[in-house]
C-alpha cells in the first residue's frame, strides 16, 4: 500500500467520513426517538391527559440532552470529514474558489476552513 502523504491523507478523510456517517446513525435513531415521543405527545393531549403525565411517560428530562448531544456530535464529526477533505483537497492543488465551488460556500468561509485544515496536525 502507497505511504505517501496523500495515501495518509487520504485514509485520515475516509476515517473522517466514516465518524460521521456513524455519528448520522445516532442521530438518526434519536430523532426517530423524538418523533416517537412526539406522536404520543400529540395522542395524548388531543385526548385530554394532562401535559405532566404525558412528558412523565414519554422521560422528557433524557429525551432532550439526548438529542442536543446527537446533534452537536454530528455537527463536529460532520466539520472534521469536511476540514479533512479540505487538507486532502489541498494536497492534490485544489484552489480556494475551487473548494468554494464545490462545497457551495462563501470566499470567506473557503479560507477559514483551509486555515483551520492547515492546523489539524499541527
């Protein structure tokens, strides 16, 4: 297997991208947790039972730091696959408009991702 840099970088995107797909899968089991939680809400106030009960059935007080939690940990596996790519994009001579282009965001924000993608193994 080829050892150059590249071949690193590029295995440290595919670990990346695969922190992030797993941390989607959590995300995506919370949320369907949450919607869960949310038809029994809707069933059960359209059916008069008081809101205490039904936040008391539906463990209110878990719920909610759970799906903050899976939410913030998609969004920073989900920035490290990109500054990844970003530092792979970068060793094979991309430019700042073409990261711009291709991720569709701003000249400033292109910048700050490659300068922060500089800095990962710093």
């Amino acid at each position: 297997m080829d050892e150059s840099p590249a071949s690193s970088e590029r295995g440290r995107v595919v670990a990346a991208l695969r922190d992030a797909q797993a941390a989607s899968d959590d995300l995506r089991r919370e949320l369907h947790a949450n919607e869960q939680a949310t038809d029994v809400l809707i069933e059960g106030l359209a059916q008069g039972v008081p809101l205490e009960q039904l936040l008391d059935a539906i463990n209110s007080e878990r719920m909610r730091p759970q799906l903050t939690a899976s939410l913030q940990g998609y969004e920073r596996k989900r920035r490290a696959a990109r500054l990844r790519m970003i530092a792979l994009a970068l060793e094979q001579d991309m430019s700042v408009e073409d990261i711009q282009q291709r991720w569709a965001i701003t000249r400033s924000l292109a910048v700050r991702n490659i300068r922060e993608a500089r800095g990962l193994d710093s």
